[in-house]
C-alpha cells in the first residue's frame, strides 16, 4: 500500500455505497482531498457532492481524465484508490485506474486501518448486522462508527467523536472482507449460508467466520445455537445470547417491553424504540456489548427506548386503517421471512401484499426453492426484475423462477393501487429487497397516504 504520509487523494470506486460514502465521510473529515465514481448519481451521491466531494457518474475513463485534470491532480504518487467489490472487474474507470498503477485497495483493508487505530466493537452474520451496530453506537453516543445503514437517530451512517476510545463497525462477510478487521469485541448474530457465488459451500462460509473470531482481541458475543466452533485467541472472552435472556416480554399498545437478564447484569422494563419483534434478539446483543464497554443501566435503559432504528430495516411509512406500508432491506430467504413473521404479529388480521426484488442472479439461482416457499406465505406476491449489482445474466435465472407476477418498477404503484382496491379488508403492502426499490418507496408511500 502506498504509504500512508503520502496519501493526500483519497479516491472511492462505488462512492454512492452506503459503507463506502460512510469511509469517504471519515476521511475527508480528516482533511484528505476525497473524489469518486458511482454508476447512477443518489440521494447518498448528492449529500456527499454537497460536502464538496467530486463525484463522476457512468463507465468512461475518459470522465475519470476530466475529474483527474480539471478537478483534481490525481496521481498514483499521492492517491490512494479504495474500491468496493460492486464494482466489476470490467468497469472501464477501474481498468484505466490499474492500468495508470494506481494503488487500489479493498474498502475492507483501509477500514481495517481504522479498525487497528481504536477499539472496534464488530457486528458480523449473515442477518442483523445493521440494526444490531447502529443500536450499540446509540447505546455508547457519543462514539465513533461506520454504519450499514442511515440511522434514523442522527440521519447518517458515519459517527464521529474525538473523545471516544471505541468505533463500531459492521463486520461484511462477503468476500471475506471481515477478514482485514481487528474487532476488540465482536457479535456474531447468525451463520446461515449467503454468497455461495464467493464460498461455494454453507461450510466454507461458515469457515470464514471460524477464522473470523480467531481475529478478536478482547470478547465474542455469540448468538446461542447457530453452527460456529469459534476459534478464540488465548484470554480472549466468549458470551452467548438469545431470547431467553429476555424474561417477561410484554407487547401492548405498540409497544414492546422486557427484562434483560445476564450473568452481567439484569435490567428490568426496557422498552423497544422499534416494537418489532426481531428486534428483542438484536437489543440482547447490543445491551451485552454495552454493559461490555462499561455503559450503565440507565443510560442503556433511556437510549434503548428512544432508537428510532434504521432506514430501510423495517420502516412503517403508512399506517392507516385501510393500508399499512412496511419497507424493508431484506434479501435472504431467513431475513424475508423474519420480516413476515413481524407484520403478521403487528397486524394479524390483515392480508399481506409483497413486493420483492432479488439482489443478485447468483443468489436467486442459489436459493431459489427458499425464497419461493418463503414468499408464498404471503397472500399476494408481486415480484420485480432481478437487480444485477456487480454480475451478469445467468442464462434460466429471472424472477419467474420464484413464482408470481412480475412486473416493471414503473408500473408497480399502479398495481398496488389495483391490487388495494380489489381488497375488501384492510391490507398490508411489505416491499423488501437490497437493489433499488428503496427508490420507490416514496411513490408507494404518497399513494397511499390519506
């Protein structure tokens, strides 16, 4: 890597990601000269622009040349290129920038350099790590952390705090990135089997989370009953939780409520600032780090019950006696049926429409029988085109494979509207995918907001 004393340009190849502009936020604050390409300019683009970071758009080396001569002297003597694996290997920028010898680096080994630099409380599985990282740097604010997703609590997904020895960080398993990391505590939520496209096997997928936890320095808190043999280094703490360290759960009038209890401590009435169910299980863990890192019991108490949660994780947009509009970021067979099972305890009398977009042809193609009986327990499905992300085609892989109509992002207001109408009860509409729905949650939500 080029050495760090002669980095003065720091340029991001995905800027637009959601870890990637957090990355890009923490070193322009720390006066580095930050720039970037993204496929399609974002509201994330367009807050990062606003910052004063130069952003180019599209697949032209030759944009790269005009940002490198007219906006920047990029060099690869002072540049530093950070790239994030959505980008494909065949994007024109990145080919030039290698061909220019750029050092580029994965944006997992530079964040593992902050990692390195302060004590880092790590959130890795396959499901909940956004929620369950975005909870602890509420529970511990102010701090440092480099989120997964926008907390609704403070509107961004990067934290920063001169004075706080910590930075929490979510712990990415795809293509081994988790790997670059030094956690000091990490949690492991879950196990189950994605990127079968990088591991190839549910057990080479868990090996690399075996490896994973031979990286912690200080303590793991493992979720209870998952298939992990952790591979602890000599001193270094192992905790388990799970539901059963939440006693006396009481749901009523939208809210829930429970007792934590521990060998570390018990806590009595904590309250859910996001009443869904899945989210006991995350708090458990987040409460666990906490107590961990020395937070007390009041102040876990009083900042568990105002988090306002993630966007994208689980969000109610609408919520009126005909129509509630749930939004949510899963894209795994196990996270789409979670959230089900949220909504059918929320609003138990009402019938369920889904609107689900795959992410990945490889991950359709790999979990196309669970994803099609997780999805029918809906009542009505609706299905959009795959997103592709960073792959091409697999010939025989469409959403068609799933079951269930599928139609075009433009047209799926109205078939919600049509779909609502035809409805004699009232009804629920749950959208979830990681692609670019989320550009259509706001249509979804205006057309049915009274």
């Amino acid at each position: 890597m080029i050495s760090q004393s002669d980095i003065r340009n720091i340029f991001f190849l995905g800027i637009g990601g959601i870890g990637m502009s957090a990355l890009a936020r923490y070193f322009h604050h720390r006066g580095y000269a930050i720039s970037g390409y993204d496929r399609t300019p974002s509201a994330l683009t367009k807050e990062l622009e606003d910052e004063g970071i130069a952003i180019v758009y599209g697949d032209d080396h030759l944009r790269i040349e005009d940002l490198r001569f007219k906006i920047l002297d990029l060099s690869p003597a002072d540049t530093l290129v950070v790239r994030t694996p959505a980008v494909p290997e065949q994007n024109s920028i990145y080919t030039y920038l290698r061909e220019q010898g750029f050092d580029i680096r994965k944006r997992a080994e530079v964040l593992g350099l902050v990692t390195r630099q302060m004590k880092a409380l790590c959130v890795a599985g396959t499901h909940g790590k956004t929620t369950t990282s975005t909870m602890i740097a509420h529970l511990l604010h102010p701090t440092n952390a480099f989120l997964g997703g926008i907390s609704m609590n403070y509107h961004t997904n990067l934290l920063l705090d001169k004075e706080s020895e910590y930075v929490v960080v979510e712990a990415d398993e795809y293509d081994r990135s988790f790997h670059h990391l030094t956690p000091y505590i990490s949690v492991v939520t879950a196990v189950d089997a994605d990127h079968l496209d990088i591991y190839g096997t549910p057990e080479a997928y868990r090996e690399a989370f075996a490896h994973y936890t031979s990286l912690i320095t200080g303590a793991l808190v493992m979720k209870k009953g998952i298939e992990l043999e952790p591979r602890l280094q000599q001193g270094v703490k192992c905790y388990t939780y799970g539901m059963d360290n939440a006693e006396n759960i009481r749901i009523a009038n939208g809210q829930i409520t429970f007792d934590y209890v521990s060998p570390l401590a018990t806590i009595r009435d904590i309250s859910l600032g996001v009443p869904v169910w899945v989210n006991i299980e995350n708090a458990i863990a987040a409460i666990t780090v906490a107590l961990l890192t020395g937070v007390s019991a009041e102040q876990i108490k009083k900042q568990m019950a105002s988090f306002k949660g993630v966007w994208r994780r689980f969000n109610i947009h609408v919520h009126t006696p005909k129509v509630a509009y749930i939004d949510d970021y899963a894209h795994h067979p196990q996270e789409i049926a979670t959230a089900i099972d949220s909504v059918r305890k929320l609003f138990p009398e009402r019938k369920l429409i889904g609107v689900f977009q795959p992410h990945l042809y490889t991950r359709t193609r790999d979990f196309a029988a669970d994803f099609s009986r997780v999805l029918h327990t809906m009542d009505e499905l609706i299905l959009l085109p795959i997103y592709p992300a960073r792959e091409e085609p697999i010939p025989g892989v469409t959403s068609e494979m799933l079951g269930g109509q599928v139609v075009e992002k433009k047209d799926l207001v109205a078939e919600l509207k049509k779909r609502v109408a035809e409805c004699q009860e009232p009804v629920v509409i749950l959208t979830v995918g990681a692609g670019d729905i989320d550009r259509l949650v706001p249509q979804v939500a205006q057309a049915f907001k009274i």
